[in-house]
C-alpha cells in the first residue's frame, strides 16, 4: 500500500530543543539550589510538559506545585530560540515532502498553546493538515492514542502513514499505533531506538526511499 502522509514529531525531530531543554533544566536546578544530575535532566526528555513537571518534582524532592510555579515563571524569562535551533535536515525533507503532495501532520508532546509560536518562529506554520498536541490526551507518548488519532484525523489507515520521531517514547508511541517509524538519530544522547524502523543520522537521505515508493 502506498504512503500517503507522514507524521512528525516536533522537538527533538524538527526542532534540537532537547538538548537545549537539559541544559535548561540543569540551569534550572542550579540557580534554585537543587541537586540534580545530568542523567537525571535526560530522562526527562521526550515528555509532555505535565509529565516533565511531574517527574522533575520527583526528581528534586520538592512539591509538585512549588515546581510548576518556580518552572512556569524561569521559562518565561528565559524562553527559548526556537528559530535558532531548526534541524535544517528535517526542513528539507519537509520541503520536498509538501512540494511532492504528501500529506503532512503533526504528533507532538508540545501542548496546543506553544505549538503556533514553535511553528512560525521556524517558518512551517500553514505546512501541515493536521496538527495533534500533547494536551489533549489523558495519556501522552509513550502511549499510542495520539498517533491514532491523528491517522483517524487523516482517514487513513495506519499502513498508510510513515510517523519521523527521534525520542524512545516517541517511537514506541508511533510504533505501538501500528506505523513504519523512521528515527531521526539523536546525536546528544544515547537514546534507544530499537523499536524505529529504519534509523538515519540525516534525513535527508529518506528521500530517496521517498522517491523509490513513488516509482512503485
């Protein structure tokens, strides 16, 4: 059956935010005068904004509460450069995708409220159809409900989708959804992505394998 769209993960995928989210973290924990290890900071990544605070209150020792509010308030005095920090691999492979007519969506821990201000600061605002944040599920990735809905969202069926992730719940997410899963490979940390299908340092080199099922 042939591929029809193609579901993205945003950070981490689209966008080398969490890389810069550890360090954030870390920072975090620092000038607040918390112990916190690097492995520590790693394990938050991949996880939607309530399950991050949840496990960072954890982490720390400290109330949940507390850590929302003293998080809620460091981020927005130090927000993020999302415009600076763009996987030019994944752009282009963006690029070709929607100039070749398939069909391009969104699967993303990213809660609705930030999502505009990630996609414009990177230039892809009116690039996808179909775009599912975090927040409206009970249960985020590694659970399969988003990338379920959004093939629902799509009328397509699950054969008929490539889901592009990098993180282990992103992929176990996409891959428990029935999808092919292509990662993008983390160069920060060594995240397991044993569950993706293929696996590629660049993605631009999926082109070709684009290319390929358009012949068949």
């Amino acid at each position: 059956m042939s591929i029809k769209a193609v579901i993205f993960d945003l950070d981490g995928t689209i966008i080398d935010s969490e890389y810069y989210f550890v360090k954030r973290t870390l920072k975090f924990a620092e000038d607040h005068h918390f112990n916190m290890s690097h492995e520590d900071a790693i394990s938050l990544v991949g996880l939607s904004y309530h399950d991050y605070l949840k496990n960072l209150s954890k982490v720390l020792n400290h109330d949940f509460m507390e850590i929302k509010k003293l998080f809620d308030k460091y981020k927005e005095i130090h927000p993020v450069p999302y415009g600076e920090l763009i996987n030019t691999d994944a752009y282009d492979l963006i690029k070709y995708l929607k100039n070749s007519s398939y069909r391009l969506a969104l699967a993303t821990s990213t809660y609705r409220n930030m999502l505009d201000v990630k996609l414009s600061s990177i230039g892809l605002i009116d690039f996808f159809e179909v775009e599912i944040s975090g927040d409206m599920f009970e249960k985020a990735k590694p659970d399969p409900q988003i990338y379920i809905e959004c093939v629902k969202r799509l009328a397509l069926k699950p054969e008929e989708c490539i889901a592009i992730e990098d993180s282990e719940v992103g992929i176990k997410s996409a891959h428990d959804a029935g999808l092919y899963v292509i990662a993008r490979k983390n160069e920060h940390f060594d995240t397991n992505q044993s569950l993706a299908d293929i696996i590629v340092d660049d993605l631009r080199k999926t082109i070709e394998l684009f290319k390929e099922g358009e012949q068949n």
